[in-house]
C-alpha cells in the first residue's frame, strides 16, 4: 500500500478529487504520511480540509494520518515550510485529537506539537499549559500529562525555563 500512496503523492497532485480519498485509503494498510506531503506543499488550506475530516475518522490509522502527514518536520520527509512558519492550520486537528483513545494516534500528537515547537516554543507551551489546566492540572490526566511532555521533550531537555516549570522542576 504504501508504493501505491507514493504513486499518489508522485502522480496525482492533478487529480485532488481522486488522489487524497485514495492516500486516506491507503493509509489503513500502509501510512501516506510522505504521500500527502507535496498536497500540503501545493495547496495547504485545501489539503488541510481533507486533515480536518480524516482526524474525525473512525480509523485510528486515518487519524494519525491526520496528525503526522502535517507535522512540520518529519524524520525522512520533505519539510513544509508553510507549517513551519505558521503552524495555526495544524492546530485544530491537534485539538481534535488531543484525548484520542488511540496511544498510536496520541503520541504522533505529541510529535507534531515537539517538531513545532523547534519554531514556535511559546505557542507550543501555551497549548500546553491549558491542555494541562483544561484536565485538572497536572497528574489529573495520565494520557494529557504524557502527551505535554512527551511534546516538550525538546525544550525539558535545553532547559526551558517555562517548560522545566510546567513539570515542577
């Protein structure tokens, strides 16, 4: 599935209508997360219609699909510099997906907010911070309090001063 995803992302930038049902398709036997990318590129607020719908999806590998094909910086994928300058088209499908039940789904969640916050370390810590106070505060939530530090990961360990303090330290 996934040589037919990366057909897609290849050959279909032409035939949107065709190409991203196909990628959301192929993702639940192989991910599209590399596929979708160059849609992204080409046209973002279009293909960000399709990552709004597939978050709500009852296919946790549609779901991730969601989330991870939009992740501004993807280890061995083509970067979108769009999201990395102005992230605020990814941050609906974030909150949609925060309290997930899939870990699978959650914790590309977490990654998508880290690779942003290598940008936009303070928008990162704001959606943190309320994610942190919209569960109760910390240790109220097992899974949000996985999933803030799991996507500060990068600043905990420069030594943020905000993060290391959202923790406690």
């Amino acid at each position: 599935a996934m040589v037919l995803a990366d057909y897609v992302g290849c050959y279909g930038l032409a035939h949107w209508e065709l190409s991203m049902p196909a990628l959301g398709d192929f993702t639940r036997f192989g991910s599209a997360e590399f596929a979708v990318r160059p849609f992204l590129a080409q046209d973002p607020e279009r293909a960000m219609a399709y990552m709004y719908a597939w978050a709500k999806d009852e296919n946790e590998h549609v779901r991730r699909l969601a989330s991870e094909g939009c992740r501004p910086q993807l280890p061995w994928a083509m970067d979108l510099p769009a999201f990395k300058e102005d992230p605020s088209l990814i941050l609906p499908v974030l909150e949609t997906l925060v309290d997930d039940p899939s870990e699978y789904v959650r914790k590309s969640v977490a990654n998508n907010l880290n690779a942003i916050s290598k940008d936009h370390p303070d928008l990162v810590l704001d959606i943190c911070e309320r994610w942190i106070g919209d569960a109760g505060g910390p240790g109220a939530s097992k899974t949000r309090d996985w999933i803030v530090k799991h996507a500060c990961r990068t600043m905990l360990k420069a030594g943020n001063r905000r993060a290391l303090l959202l923790f406690g330290f």
